[in-house]
C-alpha cells in the first residue's frame, strides 16, 4: 500500500549524520568556540567537548561554562543552520530523489485501484506525509515539494467529484517559509595556533579553577608539542603568559583553601562559646577577605559563608538554650540537690546488682540491703517533683529502681526453691535495672548541666 512506501526517508540522517559535526559555543562577547558535536544545556550551565587539535580524530577537552556567559540563541541557530548544511551536502538529494519516486509509485497505485474510496485515501495518507516532509528535512528543496502538493490536491479533488457528482468542496492553502535568521558557518580551526587560541579563549570564558588551569595547562603541552609551526615569538609569549596565569590559579587556590580553614576553625571555637556577635563578624571578613583575593572564587566563597552561616544558627541555638538554662537553674538546681540521696543509694545497689545478673551468687544481707534500699529511694523520690526538663530521666530512674527490687524479691525466690530459670529471671532484672539506671544518670546530667555545642 502506498502508506507504507511514504516513510520520512533520510530521517535519521536528518536528525544525526553518521559523522560528527563541528559546531559553535557562541560566548556573549561575540567570539565562539568549537563544539565536537552537539553542545548541552544543563540547567544553567553548558556543557560540550571541545577538540584540541586539528586531527581527524582530535583529543577533546570538556568545557562547562555558565550559561550567563553563552549567547544561547546564537548557538543553537549555528547548531541547525550547520546541521541543515550537512544534511544537504550527505543525503537530501538522495531523500527527495526516494521522495519523488514514492509519488510516482503512489499516483502508479492510485491508478491501478479500482474502488474510488480506497483510491481517495491512499491520495490523502500521501498527501499528508509528503506535507510533513520539508520540515522534517530542514525544508529541502520545500518549493518543489509544495508542487507535489498542489498536483496531489488536484487528485484529491477529482476523486472526490468523482465519487459525489454535481457536489464538490473547495479548499484554499496559502504555503510561506517561514523567515529563518541564518548563522554563516565558521570554518573549524585549521592550524595549531588557532586550535590554541581557542583553548586560551576557553580557560578565560571558564568560571571554575580547576577547569581553567587544566585547559591553560593544554594549551602549553599544545604549544610545546607543535612549536615548529608556531611562530617563535608568538609561542614564547604565549606559553609564558599561560604558565604565569596557571601560577596566579595555584596561588590563588591555596590563599582560598588558607582563608577556608582559618575561618572555619574560628567559626568553630566562637560557636562552641556561644559568641554569636564573633561568628557574625567572620561572615563580614571572609567577604573583605574575599574583595583583597580579587572575588575569585565565588563558588568556595559561597559554600564558605554557608558553612560560616551554619556555624552562626548553632551559636544562636546554643545563646538560647544557655538562657533558658540560666532562667530554669533554681529549679534545676533544686532538683540536683534533691535528688543527690536516691542517687547515691542507687549507686550503692551496683555491686550486688552486679551479683544477681552474673548468678555469682547473693548473700541475705545483700538481698536485704537490695530491698530497703529500694523501698527507701522510692519513698524519696516520691516527693520529689521533676522539673518538665527532667521528667522523662525521672521516670527512667523509678523503673530501674522497680526493676531492682524485682531482682531482689526474684533471687531470693530461685535461692529458696532452688530454681535455675527463675535465678536467669533475677538477672535480665539486674541487668535490666542496671541499663535503665545508667541511662536515667546519663541524661540526668546532661539536662543538668549548662548546655554545650555538640
């Protein structure tokens, strides 16, 4: 059928040539610089390969650029403007040419059929492929597609009057290219030292350190590897201006990574003593710093200040959490004092709590001791009142004195019946008054105690 023969031939040429095309990275400047195949916009930064040499298969350098400094439409005219002049030159003719005979073959069909619906709609799937085809080709030879067009049309509307006698439908198109700002394309770089000039223009356009060292860095091995077809003078004020930037790069570096960790260690020491006023006038000194370097290095700069501003929220946390502490001290404070007795009796239950989990054995006075000691500390603690700050250790501590008297009662209860598995109960009761126990000083003190940067 004449709908399978019309598929967009040469589309894929269209879209991706076999070979790569040399394209352009417009800089906002007006210069440009060459793009070993399609360049990519990520976010807002553009990213390409740029070729280093003029072999036919050069080493390439990847540039990432900032998009504020890339003339993005410019770019993207060149991309298909070059695109569209490769396509001409490799595989158009060849497209318009299966073009051309799939229309003499769908005319062919269209004779060869007899019923006139089947006729009309082979003329219409014709139609509407050979109208898509000028922009899918880059609008190769467009005026003698639309001739194909008109010729189609007329098809269309005699089968149509033949299937309707005395009735007939008319349909009016006005066809316009639309106006296309063409970019002139640049010939790639054919000597060593334009394909130098094109990294120097590179390393400068380049907002990252690392990046404009490296390609100053290609541009000397580039220089030194192709000096005998550079002129002398030329290759020697060149390499010496480059290496001499690629010094102020490393100096530059390392006064960044100085002022780095000069201030982080400052903003450390002050967060950790509250000194909100100090880290705040860290922030206004990396900036002053940062103007004597010649505002370099915006983006170590930036993660300096966010690093510094991080330090300066801890010291403002932690200027809160010394106030509250100061305003909440006499009842703290009330507390420690109280609380200082059934914290030393609760110490004084270890060793024979020790006992009972290791089933190393537990003398009467040691049980009797268990007991009156627990039963004493919950009398104690019983009036006390925590404080909101210390509730939750509060109740940590009455469970492990609980858990205690259960270890007591438990291995008193297994030594008299002389019962293995209910001793094993006694110890996962000691060990378990143990845990809770020094969980409840653990957080009791901390809460206790003026707070602290952690």
């Amino acid at each position: 059928m004449a709908a399978a023969v019309f598929v967009p031939v040469g589309a894929a040429a269209a879209a991706g040539p076999d070979d790569v095309t040399l394209l352009r990275v417009f800089l906002t400047d007006g210069t440009s610089l060459v793009s070993y195949g399609e360049p990519a916009r990520v976010a807002d930064r553009v990213i390409f390969s740029m070729p280093t040499a003029t072999t036919p298969n050069p080493p390439l350098h990847l540039v990432n650029l900032p998009i504020a400094r890339v003339d993005w439409d410019r770019t993207t005219r060149y991309a298909t403007t070059a695109r569209a002049s490769h396509y001409i030159e490799t595989q158009a003719e060849n497209d318009y040419a299966a073009l051309s005979n799939d229309v003499a073959a769908t005319l062919n069909e269209v004779a060869l059929t007899a019923e006139p619906s089947q006729r009309l709609a082979i003329v219409q799937r014709a139609r509407q492929t050979l109208a898509d085809w000028p922009q899918k080709h880059f609008n190769y030879r467009a005026a003698e597609v639309r001739q194909l067009l008109g010729m189609l049309d007329e098809a269309i509307a005699d089968l149509q009057a033949s299937r309707s006698p005395g009735r007939f439908s008319l349909s009016l198109a006005a066809y316009s290219d639309p106006p296309a700002i063409v970019e002139p394309l640049l010939p790639p770089p054919a000597t060593a030292r334009e394909t130098i000039g094109q990294l120097l223009t590179a390393a400068y356009a380049v907002d990252m350190s690392a990046e404009r060292t490296s390609l100053l860095a290609t541009a000397v091995a580039t220089i030194d590897r192709e000096k005998a077809s550079l002129p002398r003078e030329w290759a020697a004020a060149v390499r010496a201006d480059a290496r001499a930037e690629i010094a102020r790069e490393l100096t530059l570096d390392r006064s960044y990574q100085s002022l780095t960790t000069r201030m982080m260690a400052a903003a450390n020491w002050r967060a950790k003593r509250g000194d909100v006023r100090g880290v705040e006038r860290l922030v206004r000194a990396i900036h002053q710093w940062d103007t004597a370097l010649g505002e370099r290095r915006p983006d170590a700069v930036n993660s300096l200040i966010k690093a510094v501003q991080a330090k300066l929220d801890a010291a403002r946390e932690l200027r809160l959490a010394r106030d509250r502490y100061a305003l909440r001290a006499p009842v703290l404070t009330a507390y420690r004092v109280a609380m200082r007795t059934p914290m030393e009796l609760f110490a004084q239950l270890k060793p024979a709590l020790e006992d009972v989990k290791a089933l190393s054995g537990s003398a009467p006075e040691a049980l009797d001791m268990l007991e009156r000691s627990v039963s004493q500390i919950l009398v104690l603690a019983s009036v006390i009142a925590p404080p909101a700050e210390v509730a939750s250790a509060h109740a940590l501590l009455i469970s492990a004195v609980q858990l205690a008297g259960n270890a007591a009662r438990i291995r008193r209860e297994a030594t008299l019946a002389g019962d293995m598995p209910r001793a094993w109960d006694a110890s996962s009761a000691a060990a378990g008054a143990l845990m809770l126990g020094a969980r409840a000083r653990s957080d009791m003190q901390t809460v206790l105690k003026p707070p602290q940067l952690r």
